[in-house]
C-alpha cells in the first residue's frame, strides 16, 4: 500500500468517527425533551 492509498484509508475511518459521534451526540436519549420541543411546539394549537 502506498502512501495515497494510506491517506484515503485514514480519511475514511477519521469521516465514519466524526459521523458517528455525530449520530451517537444527536440520538443520546438525554437530548429527547430537547430535539422534540420544537416538533411539539409546531404541532400546538395557537391561541
């Protein structure tokens, strides 16, 4: 393997850490009441 070829390989594995860190930071079940309100809030009646 050439150095090119060790590059894209690092790239790669360095995109699907930050991807999943990512996903794992938006899906925490702490963030739920957060990531939801504004769902709710679209969703209410206006008075």
């Amino acid at each position: 393997m050439n150095i090119s070829g060790l590059a894209y390989l690092l790239f790669t594995v360095l995109l699907a850490i930050i991807s999943g860190g990512i996903i794992a930071y938006y899906y925490n079940p702490k963030r739920k009441q957060k990531i939801e309100e504004p769902k709710h809030r679209m969703l209410d009646d206006d008075k």
